[in-house]
C-alpha cells in the first residue's frame, strides 16, 4: 500500500517548475523568518476581538463563538 503525502503549497511552488529560482529563494527566505508562535498570538488577539466586537453588538449567533475559537 503506497501512502500519499500531502505537501504544502510552499513545497509545491518549491518543486515547480513555473516558479523561477529567483522567486523560490524569496520564499524560501520569507518562509525561514515565519514565527509560528508570533503568528499564533496574533491569530488568537484576532479571535478575541472578533468575539468581544460580537457580545458588545450582542448578535444572536450561536456558532460565531465556535466558530472564532477553532479558528
């Protein structure tokens, strides 16, 4: 049984071949200065304002709060 593995759209830009070296440089530097953790902070900052916005207009909507959470 042959397993599939799913690659990221980083790593299928990387194996292009429409992509230019140039370009794939670019990502890969852009890519290398990520910080996860930073960018998940800021995603969570997102949430809570989104659901703070949400209770103060009080909008009757059961699933926004999942919603925002399991962003």
């Amino acid at each position: 049984m042959k397993t599939m593995m799913i690659k990221t759209p980083y790593q299928r830009l990387l194996e292009s071949s429409y992509v230019s070296e140039a370009q794939k440089e670019r990502l890969t530097r852009l890519y290398k200065a990520l910080d996860l953790f930073h960018l998940r902070q800021k995603i969570t900052a997102c949430q809570r304002k989104l659901f703070s916005l949400q209770k103060k207009k009080n909008v009757k909507n059961k699933n926004l709060e999942e919603t925002v959470w399991n962003f």
